[in-house]
C-alpha cells in the first residue's frame, strides 16, 4: 500500500488522479481550499475502494498554505510516495487586463508551491531510495502566451532539471502537459470556450492513465495525446518569432474568450 498526495483534488484532473489512484489501491492525501468538497470526496473514496483518505484544507497562494503541505510530506512518519502538483487556475484577459495581484497568485500556485512541495518530497524519497513526483504544466508551456505560459514552461524546465538531478536517487519526476481538458478550469476563470474545437478537447480519465503510464516508463515529460504530440512536434520546428505571431492569432481565434 502506497500513499499519493494530490494537490487540486476536488475537481478536473485532480479528481481523476483521485479516481483512478484510489481505485488502484493507494492510500490519498487530499489537498485543496475547500473543507466541505475534500471531507465529502474522501468519504466517497473510502467507501468505494477502502482506501485511506486524509484532507488537508490549504491554500496554495499562500505561505501558510504551503507550509501546512510541505510539512505533511516531510513527516517521515508517514510517508508520501507519490506527488501530484495539480493545483492551478487561469486568468481571464490577456497582459495587462489582468491585476497584478492575480499575476502574482498564480506564480504562487503554479510555481513557488510547485518547488517548495516538490522540494519537501524529494528529500524525503531520496533518504527513502523510491518515490514520484508528477507536476501538471500544460502545453502552453511551449508557446509564447502571457504568465500562464510561462509560469508553465518554468515547471516543465524545473522538472526536468530536477529529474537529472536526483537520477539514479529512486525519484522520479514527470512534467504532464495537457491541451483542453474539460475541467471547471475555464468556467472558473470566467472564459467561454465555444470557440475551442471539438476535436481539441481531451478526457480526464484517458489523460490520467497515459500520464501514469509514462510515469511508469520513466518519462520526465508526458504529452498524453497524438493530436498534441503532433501539434507540439510542429512548434519545435517553427521559428520563435513566427510562433509569437501564429500562437496569439490562433489563440484568440479558437482560444478561450
Ligand atoms: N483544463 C485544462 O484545459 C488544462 C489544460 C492544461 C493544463 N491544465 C492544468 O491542470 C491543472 C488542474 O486544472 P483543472 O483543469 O483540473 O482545473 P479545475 O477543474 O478548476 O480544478 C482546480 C483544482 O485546484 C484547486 N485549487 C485551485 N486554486 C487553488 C489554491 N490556491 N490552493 C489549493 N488548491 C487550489 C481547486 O479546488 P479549490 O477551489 O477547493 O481550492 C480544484 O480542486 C492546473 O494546474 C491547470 O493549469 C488544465
């Protein structure tokens, strides 16, 4: 029996990490700002597959947030074995539309919480020889689109610096870099998304078991998705400043509104 702890459970990708973990058999840690929706979660999850279900209500935009999930994954009374860093959000409007508080929260959650949870799970699986970390970028990480983007792109470049790092330590660390994925993440954020094409959208579940399936193979960065696959094969090759230009065309084309 191993223990996964899951940040940004209670909805989209996390609640599916949640699913199919639980169904797996792991004990769960579940993180996340609302009381109410974690208690009745873990309830739901220990009823269906008798697994342990622990809650951890915090706010990952701020220290103490940080602190109280930091400090569960360094008991080494308990060990975590399995990280995944899901929590995050988007901003509506494009640079300067958006405040600057709501740009400095989300490099709170997406990249200070990132390193500092990831940081506190490493140490512990490396004294234990095994572990895994997965942290949830997107593939935005590989266009030129505002503070989204780029606090994306610092995960996936973190990740995969960390998984040199700490190779051959037992860790293993994994970027997954998802395109749509129908979540509450765009309804949150106030953005329509009438204009994304069908074909675009991928689901949780499918998503969820080709990321811990590469997990499993050692990949340090998962792009769970032909259709991504092939799109992200067309960025690399595509000059950067033709990129800018092509990325915010398209994006307030077929992007959310
Ligand atoms: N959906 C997409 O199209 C898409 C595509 C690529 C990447 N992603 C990434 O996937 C991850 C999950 O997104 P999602 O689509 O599943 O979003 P979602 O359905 O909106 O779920 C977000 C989850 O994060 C939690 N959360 C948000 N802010 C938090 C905070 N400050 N502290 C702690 N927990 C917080 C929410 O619960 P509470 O509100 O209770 O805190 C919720 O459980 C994000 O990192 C996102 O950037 C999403």
């Amino acid at each position: 029996m191993t223990t996964a702890l899951i940040t940004g459970s209670t909805a989209g990708i996390g609640a599916a990490f949640a699913r199919r973990l639980a169904s797996d058999g792991h004990n769960l840690v579940l993180v996340a700002r609302d009381t109410k929706r974690l208690q009745e979660q873990a309830t739901e999850l220990h009823d269906r597959h008798g697994v342990e279900v622990e809650v951890r209500t915090a706010d990952l935009a701020t220290d103490d947030g940080i602190e109280t999930v930091a400090a569960r994954l360094s008991d080494r009374r308990a060990p975590v074995d399995l990280l995944i860093n899901n929590a995050g959000f988007g901003n509506k409007g494009r640079y300067l539309d958006v405040s600057m508080a709501d740009e400095l929260k989300m490099l709170k959650v997406h990249c200070e919480a990132v390193l500092r949870l990831t940081s506190a799970a490493s140490e512990a699986m490396r004294e234990r020889g095994r572990g895994g970390v997965v942290n949830v970028a997107s593939v935005a990480a590989f266009v030129p689109r505002g503070t989204y983007g780029a606090s994306k792109a610092w995960v996936v470049q973190f990740t995969q610096g960390v998984a040199k790092d700490l190779a051959g330590t037992g860790v293993r660390l994994m970027a997954l870099c998802p395109g749509f994925v129908r979540t509450e993440f765009h309804q949150r954020a106030g953005m329509g998304t009438d204009n994304i094409p069908n074909w675009m959208w991928l689901d949780a579940d499918k998503l969820v078991a080709a990321a811990l399936s590469d997990l499993a193979r050692g990949k340090t960065l998962s792009i769970p998705d032909p259709r991504y696959k092939a799109l992200m094969g067309l960025v690399k090759v595509t000059p950067r400043g033709l990129l800018g230009g092509v990325s915010s065309r398209t994006g307030r084309k077929y992007g959310p509104q």
